[in-house]
C-alpha cells in the first residue's frame, strides 16, 4: 500500500523580488540607479535567500554554504554595461560569471529601499528614537490623479475595490477618494455592444466622476481594477500628473528626540545604535542641547541644506568631506556615522519583513562585514 503523497510547493524567486518590490518598488528609484534583477533565472524556486549591503565574494561563498539560490543586496553590483562576462575580466564579470555558474540570482533594492518609509532613513530615525518623524525631502512629481466615469453603482463597486487594495492612502488618511455627480451622453455605433442605449442614438444617462490621488507607479493596477469592476463596454478614465509633493517618498527623514540630549550625549548614542568605530562631525551651532535631527543613510551630505532649513539640531549620514563640513558651519551639527554603518540595519530589517512573508525556506541576513573601511 502507497503512503500520502506529499506535495511541496516551492516559492520561486520572482515571488520574493516581488514581495521586495511591494516593499520598495523599483519604479520609484533614481533614473541613474540600476535597481532591481542584476542576473539570474526569476523562476526557479527559491532554496534561500541572504540579504546583505554589498556583493562580495565572500558574501556569494556564504550563500552558497548555506543553500541559498538569491543574493538581496542594496548596493547594485551593475551600473555599468558590461560587455562580457568571464572568471578573467573585472571584479564584477567575475563575480557575475561565479554566480551564474553556481546558479545564484542577484537582485538589488539601493534608491527604492532609500526614498520609502520604512526604508533605510526611517530604521536610522527608529534606532536612536526619532519621534514625530516625517521625509526630509518629499519627492515631486510622483503623483497622479485617476479619474473614473460610470454608473452610481459601478462607481461604488470601483470604490470599494480601490480601498481594498490599500490605493486611497494620503498620508495616515486611508479610503481618500472624491465623487461628483452629473450626466453621462453617449451614442453607441452599429458595432458596439453598449450595456445602456442603442445604436446610432445619443443616449443620456445618470452618472457620476469618481477620483482617487496615488502614486504613478500605481496607476495601472487602478485603471485594471476599474476596468474590471465597470459594467461599460468601454471605460472613460483619465490619468493625471500631479506636481504635488508625496509625503509617503523622498530621501532621509527628520524627527525629534523624545528628551534633548548634549553634544557628547548625542554623539555616543549615534556610536552605540550604528556600532561606530569612530565618528567624524563639526561642533555645529552653539546649542545646549540636541532634539531636532535630521537622518539619510549613505552618501547624502547634499540633502544638509533641507536639514537646515527645516532647523534640525544635527544631521546624521555618511562619506562627508572635509568642506562640507566647513560647509555646514555652525548651522547645525553634521555627523558622518560611516556609509556602511548607516544602511546595514536597513537590510536587517529588509530581511526580517521578507522572513515574516516566507515559511518555506531560509531569510538570512549574512554575516560577512562588507564594509571595506577600516580605523586604525
């Protein structure tokens, strides 16, 4: 007699690069960024994945001891084109060519996982307790208007659809959507199959205008989902670019201390919450104390003019030179925790929400320290 077959469903790659994506997803990083796939077979099914700040060698040679066929990254190992991939050629031919050999996929999030809350900024903020945080720079021009035309009752299936799919978010305001009602005017040709009217004459109808604010990388999955739930033959809908800032994107995020703190105070929490070997800042303004702090993970001393503005006490980032420092003067005290120091945490946490996602094989977050900096 036969034992039970047991079946194993096998999680492939491309459903945990999208489960990455429903995190941070790509459409949203820098034109001059290369996020996403660098190399590797998306169907195939996920043995394991470890997630960690840079590509190395020694980071491919753990994944492979421990069984996993998915490398996670932030820092994209592909900006430039390669025109060949060999054991013999640059660091990244070579270590392209190993991975593909070994079977192993390479997926980067840089840009995406920077700009999103929740992302690299915001576990910098949640480390040293930022309270009432919010993006430094809000990006523009990532916003669009839907807009939807039918029936009251297609309207209202519309409607629910969209807010079940989480698409009428403003900030901490969900199901925001706006209706107006009117009269509808449509003549049907000979070819049409129209739901209400005839052929060849004008027909009038109650109607109303449904709209919702969201994101562009949205856009398409709500004009499907209207599609879906309108009972027309064929939809009339509208997809407008918005210049408005989109407090939910952008680069760092600034907050409050929950009680001010000195200088030396302030600059030992930085140490021990980012595990600084050493810590590079100006006195800054002559302050008593620090509350407001600014926080953007890796090289972004540029966005120091928005901390500033916004009257931050300090800003914190990485790979500050000697005169932005002189730069930053005594506006506000500018600490540079280190560039690897001020993402590694982001993938930790990255690799714990993918974990919580997947029961069937292994989210590892590696243990090799990437970072080539070292202090003597």
């Amino acid at each position: 007699m036969n034992g039970p077959v047991i079946i194993s469903i096998m999680t492939k790659i491309a459903e945990v690069l999208q489960a990455v994506n429903n995190i941070c997803s790509e459409k949203i990083q820098e034109k001059w960024d290369n996020s996403g796939l660098q190399w590797g077979d998306v169907n195939e099914p996920c043995t394991g994945a470890t997630f960690s700040l840079d590509v190395t060698l020694e980071v491919i040679d753990e994944a492979i001891e421990n069984g996993c066929n998915l490398i996670v990254a932030h820092h994209p190992l592909i900006f430039s084109p390669l025109k060949h991939i060999s054991k013999s050629g640059n660091e990244v031919e070579r270590l392209a060519y190993y991975c593909i050999q070994k079977g192993i996929a390479v997926y980067a999030a840089h840009t995406n996982w920077d700009k999103v809350k929740e992302g690299v900024s915001w576990v910098m903020a949640n480390r040293i307790g930022l309270e009432n945080t919010k993006i430094l720079c809000p990006e523009s021009g990532t916003l669009c208007n839907v807009k939807v035309l039918g029936k009251s009752a297609d309207l209202q299936s519309i409607r629910n659809a969209w807010f079940d799919a989480g698409l009428a978010q403003i900030g901490e305001y969900s199901n925001c959507s706006f209706t107006m009602e009117g009269w509808g005017t449509f003549c049907p040709s000979e070819k049409a199959s129209p739901t209400l009217g005839s052929a060849n004459r004008t027909h009038f109808e109650r109607e109303g205008a449904l709209e919702i604010c969201i994101p562009k990388a949205k856009a398409t999955v709500a004009v499907q989902i209207a599609k879906e739930k309108s009972s027309y033959e064929t939809l009339a809908y509208s997809v407008i670019p918005l210049s408005n800032d989109n407090d939910e994107i952008g680069f760092g995020c600034i907050g409050e201390l929950k009680e001010s703190m000195g200088l030396e105070d302030f600059l030992t929490l930085c140490k021990e919450q980012y595990g600084c070997k050493a810590i590079r800042y100006n006195p800054g303004k002559e302050i008593n104390a620090i509350k407001k702090v600014a926080v953007c993970g890796g090289s972004a001393v540029d966005f120091v003019g928005s901390a500033i503005a916004q009257k931050a006490d300090a800003y914190i980032t990485a790979d500050v030179k000697y005169h932005q420092f002189t730069m930053a003067d005594k506006a506000l005290t500018l600490v540079d925790v280190g560039h690897y120091e001020s993402e590694i945490w982001a993938m930790e946490y990255l690799s714990a929400l993918i974990s919580e996602k997947f029961h069937n094989f292994a989210v590892r977050l590696t243990t090799i320290n990437t970072n080539s900096v070292r202090h003597f």
